[in-house]
C-alpha cells in the first residue's frame, strides 16, 4: 500500500504493507499529497526484530519491527509520529521551517507560547496543556513546524498529548478529569481544548521541575537564548540521527524522565538553519520558568507576559544602498516584495555581527550579491511600532551603507517575502522605492557616487 503525506514543508511517500490497517486508517488523517514532487521516502515492514535504516544520499528511510500496527501501544503511535515528523525535517532541512521539539499553547490573541525542549529541563508538556487550559485554545504537543516566513505554527489537530505518570495527579485536578497512570497519549480535545490553526509565535519558554527551587522566571541573555534555541530547534533531528537520545523510545521499550545533554550535537546541526533562528531571536523573547509544583506554571507565565508588556524590543539592522558602475552606466539593487513594495536590501544585525557586515550579508542573501564592498556609512533611522505577534512594544534603528557591487546574479530570497530582485537606473529606483526614508537614502548616496567618479 502507498500513501503520499504532506507534514510542514515536506511531501512523503510512505510505502507499507497491507497488514497495517490500523497504519493506514491513521495515515489517512494527515494530508494527503500528490505523487509527483516526492521529497522522500518511507518504507515500513512487519518483521520478528526491530529495525531502522536511513539512506540519507537518496532520502529513504526503512523500518521494520513486530508491532508497527498496534496504535493502542503509546510508544508504537509516539514513534510513528517521531518518524513521520523528524524525516520531514531531514529532507526538507534547507526550507524556512523549523520542527520544534516543544508544545505549544495559546495564551491570548492568537498569541502562541512555545514550551520548549533546551536539552536540560523537563516539564513543556504539563506547562503547554495548563495555559492551553487557561485560554482554552491549543495547537501541539511535541510535532509542530515554525513558518518562518508567516511567524506561525504549522500541526494537526488529531495529534495527541504525550502525558508522563508524574503528572497525571495535576492533571485531573486542574481539568476535573479521571485519567490513569497507564493512559500516557490523551486527545487535547478531551483536556477540552480547542485547535488554534490561526497564531503568531510570541514567546519562548523553557520550563523546569524542581522540588527545591523556589518559583521564579528568568528572561535569558540573547547569549543563552541561543544555546537554548539550538536544542529546541535540533533536538528532534539530534534524536533522528542517534536515536539512543530518545526518551520515549520505540527500539528500546521505555519511556524516561532522564535529560540527557544534546547541546553540543544541536549547536553543530543549528549551524545550517542559522538564518530560520534568527527570525525567532530577533521577533520574540526567551524565559525559563522554575517552579515545584505545576499549579504554579500559570502565574508564572504570566508574569513573563506582563514583563514584557512593560518592556521594548530594541531591534538594530543594516541596510545597503549597493550599486554598480558599469562603463560609467550607474545600476542601484532594488527589491521588490510579494506585497508590491520596492525596497533596499534589509535585515537584522546578527550576535557577533558588525552592521557593516551585515550590510553586505544582507544584499547577498535578499538580492543576490557574490561580491561587494562597503563604501561608507549613510545615515540611520529609528521608529516604534507593535506588531501582531508581539507582547511588547518594539522600535528599530537601521543603520545604512553605501556598498559598490563587484558580482551579482540578481536573486530574490523568497521566504523574506521577495519576488524580484532587479538593477535599476537611478531614476527607476528613487521613483519606484516605496518608503520616504529609502528615497532620501537613495538620492545621497548618488549624490556622493558622483563626487567620487
């Protein structure tokens, strides 16, 4: 039997045997995608001894095993759902999409707090299910992709909340319900939560378990936000490729509270998809929360909302007016963006990062560049605003440089927004530049191109 599967940015191919009923009737709940344009493919057998092989080079994973079929067997379903979510993330790792390893809840406003895994902590799930309960909206537990692009959250409704025995007792008291110790994956629609596909992230929270800790939160530096982000971002696919990091384990039968440290293994992976961490970096806060008993969680959420209610975002990016002349015919490097607006190359100015620097990185990943340099520096300006998915307030200060191109294959970055990415004269760019600020940056920095022929 084959079935195609579209899981956040990735189209599967899944190809099994006709035994898996119950497979088929679960597979048949994603959705279903068309044959052409496969990006992998996954190959389930019925075996005596379990088994799992990946053909990374032509992107085919193979599995086999006794009890692939037994879906009532929470660490058959959870390692389902592990194979399907993390080989999507494996072949489609260059796409603007991140799989998080976290659960994600709505606090308000369609506003979504991501609960994250940072390789250290304990205590997402339990977190995500309480303030899901407090707004009454949820969107995933474990398996959810980022939309870089749209700042969403991207999962299904049918997937199920993985709940330890630890917690079960909190469980019941906060939702008045009777689950058992032994009934380990619940529907969020029996904790009475509704599926939000609609959201914007707006948080990131790493909560932690501890009897002898005293309640408390603490917003992380952008230094420790960025180790912590590493593991929420790769944590899934650290556990893909060395599955002995697992704790909910399928080829090992258990399922454990053990952390084990993935930090250095994510940190390696998280290199490949910087730009992606970027985005969250830059839109939205980090915290961990401490607290001894699960009742706590919500409070202290919320006084992490409050904080940054109080707080401004201060956000500082580069531009580049880039410019090439050729046999005296001046050509500046204009955008044009999906929402018709033509613009410079833009963009924040990553940790470790000179605004020069950045300039320039930006003109090559938005445009197109291969070579430039920087000429001089343009002017800066700074405005306020509040965006949709933010809690607090935000202002950002652009500082811009005139740059003089060398190379370029002209390219627009797609995920950014872009459609066009064009040379034109200097007529062409000031009249089509859609923002005041740019058409002034434009007409100096022809003013200081001509003083320098």
């Amino acid at each position: 039997m084959i079935k195609y599967l579209s899981i956040g940015p990735a189209k599967i191919k899944v190809e099994f045997d006709d035994v898996f009923e119950k497979l088929s009737l679960f597979l048949d709940q994603f959705s279903l995608a068309q044959e052409s344009g496969v990006d992998g493919s996954i190959l389930i057998n019925k075996s005596a001894k379990k088994s799992i092989r990946l053909d990374k080079k032509d992107k085919i994973l193979k599995i086999s095993g006794p009890d692939l079929d037994n879906l009532d067997d929470p660490l058959v379903k959870i390692f389902i759902l592990q194979t399907l979510f993390r080989f999507a993330n494996f072949i489609t790792l260059k796409n603007p999409y991140i799989l998080m390893h976290g659960s994600v809840a709505i606090w308000e406003d369609k506003k979504a707090i991501v609960f994250g895994d940072d390789g250290k902590n304990i205590g997402k799930t339990i977190a995500s299910v309480l303030v899901g309960g407090k707004s009454g909206k949820f969107i995933s537990d474990e398996f959810s992709f980022y939309d870089v692009k749209n700042n969403k959250i991207l999962s299904f409704d049918f997937l199920p909340v993985h709940l330890r025995e630890f917690y079960v007792n909190d469980l019941n008291k906060a939702f008045k319900k009777k689950f058992k110790a032994e009934n380990l994956l619940v529907k969020m629609q029996d904790l009475g939560l509704e599926f939000c596909p609609e959201n914007q992230l707006s948080m990131v929270v790493y909560p932690y378990f501890s009897k002898n800790k005293s309640p408390k939160i603490i917003k992380l530096s952008k230094k420790e936000a960025i180790k912590s982000l590493d593991v929420l971002a790769m944590s899934h696919m650290v556990k893909f490729l060395k599955p002995k990091f697992d704790r909910a384990s399928w080829l090992k039968n258990s399922d454990s509270l053990k952390v084990q440290n993935i930090s250095a293994e994510s940190a390696k992976l998280a290199s490949q998809i910087k730009p992606f961490l970027a985005h969250i970096l830059q839109k939205v806060a980090s915290y961990k929360i401490i607290f001894n008993k699960p009742e706590q969680i919500v409070k202290l959420v919320s006084r992490a909302v409050q904080l940054e209610k109080k707080g401004l975002i201060d956000h500082r990016s580069a531009s580049a007016v880039v410019y090439f002349n050729a046999s005296g015919e001046i050509k500046i490097l204009m955008l044009k963006k999906k929402n018709g607006n033509w613009v410079l190359p833009k963009g924040h100015i990553d940790p470790g990062e000179t605004s020069q620097e950045a300039a320039l990185r930006e003109a090559k990943e938005e445009g197109g560049l291969e070579k430039g340099k920087v000429i001089k520096f343009l002017g800066s300006s700074s405005y306020g605003f509040q965006p949709d998915y933010s809690f607090a307030k935000q202002q950002k200060t652009v500082l811009v440089y005139l740059v003089k191109g060398e190379k370029i294959k002209p390219k627009a970055l797609e995920y950014e927004g872009f459609e066009e990415s064009v040379l034109l004269s200097p007529e062409e760019a000031v009249s089509r530049a859609s923002f005041d600020e740019e058409r002034k940056v434009i007409k100096k920095a022809l003013s200081m191109i001509k003083k320098s022929k």
